[in-house]
C-alpha cells in the first residue's frame, strides 16, 4: 500500500504500482480547437506567488493519527507498525454529503468492476453521495478526454492526470471547470478537515487560470525514480554498491556473465540523469531553470550529455541485458527476469520495491530488492531536483449547482483521510470479510477485493504523501528512509510547485528528445546527432521559450523556497 507513490516520469511511465495502475503511457493527438471553450481567464503562464498566497486554503495539520516516521527532507510519512482495526481512528465523524448524485470521469488500469458493486455501495454510503463512475482506459485516456471537453456533455468530476495536459487540455480546464476557491480557500476548507491536511505546495499545484480548480494527489518532491538492486545476491557476491559512474561502470562487467544469462542491469538512463545533476524533465516546467542569471533548459547543458555518453558507454560495453538493447526495458514488466537473477539492477519507480518484494514472498524467501542510493557521477554527493508536488488533479464542472460542489468535497473529504482512520481503510481496501482479510495485523485483498477496490476513489483526492506496508515494514521503513536521504541532496528549480501553461505554439516542440535518448545511449544516434537537435529547437523556438519563461519568472517571482 502506497499511495501517492511518486510524481513525474515515474507516474507518466510507471503508473505499474500498487496505488492506482498497472501502465499508463501518454497516448497523443490534435485535441479539437473547440477544447478550450471562450470562457476562463488567462490562457498562458501562471498565477504570481502573491496571487497564490490569496488563493491557497488554510494547512492544518492532521493530528488524527501519528506517523512512526514524520516526513522529512520532501520524504512521505511512513507507517511500519501492525494495523489494529479495533483502534482505528475516525476522521469524518459525520456525513457531509446530502444524497445527491455525482458522475466522475477517470482513467482506470485494468477490468473495471460492475456498477453498483460492494464497494462501490459501501463508499457511497459512508459519504452520502452517490458517486456514479465513468471509468476510460488509462492507456489512452488523454484521446477521450480532449473529445470529452470538446463537447457540451462534461460529467460533474473530470480527473486529469499532469501527463495528459497537452495541446488545447490546459485552456479546457480553465474553461471547463469550477474555481473551488469560495469553498476552500484559507479558512473555508476548515469545513473538510482532511484537506486541510493537504500539504500547501500541492494546493498550489491546483491553480489553473488564476482560480483554484483542482482537487489534487499530492505526492513527495524527492525524485520516485530509484535504482533498485538485488541485495541478496549483492551479498552472496560480495558486490559493492557504487559510489560513483566509474564503480558502476566497474561492478557491470564484474556482474555481466552474457554466456551464463546474467547482465548488470536495464537501461539506466534516468539515473544517468540524477548522477549528473541534470535538471528534471519530468513535467514541465521542471526542465528549465534560471542559472547565473540566464534562464536554461535541461538539453542545453553539459550534464545532459555527459549523462546520455556515460549511458551510451554501459550499452557499450555489453551490460545492459538485451531486452532494454531492443527498447523492450519500459513496455514488458522487469519482474520476472529480475527475479530470476537475469540482470541485478534496473531504475524505477519507488514503489516497485515493495511490489517486486511481496511477489517474491513466497516462492523465493531469500530474495531482496533494496534501493541503491544515487551517487554523485564523480564519487561526491548527487545534485537531485526536485519534481512536482501533486501530479494528478480532479475537476468539477463548471455548470455543477452548489449543492453538487459541496457533494464533490464531501467526497474528497473522505478520499483524503489519513492512513489509519476508518475512511481510509475504506476507501483503499472496502469492506472487511468481503474485500479483505487480516491476519496478525496484515490486511491482505480478496478475490472480490481484487476485481472491485481498484483506483477509483483514491483517484479524487489523497492525504499527504504516506508510506506503509503492513505486510513488509521493513520495505516501508528503507522507502521512507531513502527518501529522506536522496531529499537532503533535492534542490528545487525556479520554477517548483507552478502551474503553467505554455503558449500552444510550443507544444510539441520537445516531443522528439526522448526517442532520440534512447537511439543515442542504443548506439543508434551520436551525440553530435543530439548536439544538432538542440541547435534545431532554438532556432524553431526555444529561444523564443526561453524569453518567454524569463518573463514568466520576472512577473510572477518563484514559489521555490
């Protein structure tokens, strides 16, 4: 169980978690011009800080349940302790919503279950509303959504994941959808406890068009990209864990063995790009930065290429096991031959430590996937930036009535509870003896948990970034606490916690940099072929997106602190 696992390239490509899906990949096309409606305020840039300030709700903390490790450094909390339910705590102690009906669009992972199921039941009757849900396929979601807004029949909750908010989907958010401000703003949301427990740089994140519209998932601004490693075997072996691009590039050719089907790792780009420093690129605009007075973007700097060539060099020299040679690392799950010692260490998302642990239990005790500590590429301490706070968001309609918009946060309300109350078991797991069993603690799902309590609920709002696993404490505890040390090397950009839209026109202007990576660090491309594609975007515009992030910076100032 890990909810709001990690935010940024983690969540666009490795939504495989426990939390919501099994893979979301962005899909693309021309969203139609009719989108973004006439209606809505500013189409591009962002809210000043000031603004912001005006329209953020209130933080209060939640003091219902105590975490066994408080967050730190941008970590999650985390829970390593048995769950009791006999002592499970209450944070709606009454119903806030009036019986209305509310229909909610969201992506969905996987067989969504039948309408009207025990879950769905259950949770409706906890809340007071009757939530009607309109799941899509989270594969190709951002297609529906752009005919979904581009259309008059808009359901009452859009959900709208970061990744998705291309082409003409930001301006249809401001168009489309209400400003939640008269109901949460400062003081306001003191009416919904649970989000005022929200962190504050994930409310921010929810300012679209001056107005504060989204309800958000707020997730930990440590990078959820980790490289994870078979500590078992590292022991057996005697391996090291490097401490540098040299050791790593050493302890592969010790580990890789082609003829006896062992190879060191995948492809390990992404920690390429944490080692070297390079600015993140996960979300925009967390790739630009404001450095010695000039505004740059992650492509132009030496750490980018110097990342791309150490990658290039593994591919090199024989390492990297030939599934990732094929570009098969990011589409056919890593699991099994991970599992079966075929390579020791890929980079991925964070909560794959806990997911690739409890599929081992059983059938292999003495396996062990531990998260190796990112290095600095010369042997000192990394240069790691932080990604967004909240990544994604659920909307309401702006034609819903007042008593729908109540509705809407009663539900959220209830989404938001804390991890050890009675709603958040709840929503996360449904109903004891029908959903779930526990045993010693352990809340372990039913078949009927499994085909009904799927990433619905949870997907309409989320408490503060949480961490527990019953089940495997230990895995919690060393999540938590890698967080906390990669957090304590996490700068954060300019631009962090900003909610900005870019002029349309530059849209698809970066759209080939991360095809040509991946042909680059495959031997397919040289980095003078990158070199070259740089030169290109400036002259096709980036430049000219370059001023205009200046300007965005100089007018509205930095939320980064």
């Amino acid at each position: 169980m890990t909810p709001n696992a990690a935010s940024g390239p983690s969540r666009r490509k490795f939504l495989a978690s426990t939390a919501v899906a099994t893979a979301a990949v962005a899909g693309g096309m021309p969203l139609l011009s009719a989108c973004g409606g006439s209606e809505g305020g500013s189409r591009d840039g962002t809210t000043s800080d000031k603004e912001a300030k005006e329209l953020l709700p209130a933080f209060v903390a939640s003091n219902v349940v105590a975490p066994d490790i408080p967050s730190k450094n941008g970590s999650s909390i985390g829970f390593t302790s048995k769950l009791d339910l006999a002592d499970l705590k209450t944070s709606v102690p009454e119903k806030l919503g009036k019986g209305g009906e509310v229909t909610v669009m969201s992506p969905f992972w996987g067989s969504p279950p039948g309408g009207g199921n025990a879950y769905y039941r259950a949770m409706n009757d906890m809340i007071g509303v009757d939530v009607r849900w309109q799941n899509q396929d989270g594969n190709t979601y951002e297609q529906k959504l752009g005919a979904v807004l581009a259309s008059s029949d808009v359901p009452d909750v859009v959900v709208v994941p970061s990744w998705n908010m291309n082409g003409r989907i930001p301006s249809a958010i401001m168009g489309k959808f209400a400003d939640l401000g008269p109901y949460l703003s400062g003081d306001a949301v003191k009416d919904y406890p649970n989000l005022a427990a929200i962190p504050t740089d994930a409310w921010r994140r929810s300012i679209f068009g001056g107005k504060l519209r989204g309800l958000p998932q707020p997730a930990p601004y440590v990078t959820g990209i980790v490289p994870l490693y078979r500590k078992d075997v590292f022991e057996k072996e005697g391996y090291e864990v490097p401490r540098s691009a040299d050791e790593f590039m050493a302890l592969a050719k010790d580990i890789t063995n082609a003829r006896a089907k062992r190879w060191a790792c995948l492809d390990m780009k992404w920690t390429a790009f944490q080692a070297f420093g390079v600015l993140s690129g996960s979300e925009k605009p967390l790739g630009w930065n404001l450095v010695d007075g000039k505004m740059v973007y992650r492509i132009e700097t030496d750490e980018y290429l110097e990342a791309l060539e150490w990658t290039r060099k593994l591919f090199a020299a024989g390492v990297v096991h030939p599934d990732a040679k094929l570009g098969k690392s990011q589409a056919t799950d890593p699991g099994p031959k991970f599992a079966s010692g075929e390579f020791l260490i890929y980079a991925n998302n964070i909560s794959q430590w806990w997911s690739r642990t409890a599929e081992q239990a059983v059938q292999n005790p003495e396996f062990e996937v531990w998260g190796m500590d990112v290095f600095g590429h010369d042997g000192g301490d990394p240069t790691l930036w932080a990604e967004q706070p909240a990544g994604i968001f659920a909307f309401v309609n702006k034609k819903a009535s007042k008593d729908v918009i109540r509705d809407v946060l009663a539900v959220a309300n209830v989404t938001a509870a804390p991890y050890g109350t009675k709603e958040y078991m709840a929503t996360n797991y449904g109903v004891e003896g029908t959903h779930y069993t526990v045993k010693d603690g352990v809340p372990t799902k039913t078949e009927q948990g499994n085909i009904d309590v799927m990433n619905a609920y949870v997907m309409v709002a989320s408490p503060a970034p949480t961490t527990a696993h019953p089940d495997f404490p230990e895995v919690a505890k060393g999540q938590v606490e890698w967080q906390q040390r990669m957090g304590a090397f996490t700068r954060k950009s300019a631009f962090y916690g900003m909610q900005i839209t870019e002029p349309t026109r530059y849209t698809n202007l970066s759209n080939d940099f991360e095809q040509l990576e991946d042909d680059i660090v495959r031997g397919r491309k040289k980095i003078g072929d990158m070199q070259q594609a740089v030169s290109d975007w400036r002259s096709k515009g980036g430049d000219e997106l370059r001023d205009w992030y200046k300007k965005l910076l100089d007018d509205s100032g930095s939320a980064a602190s």
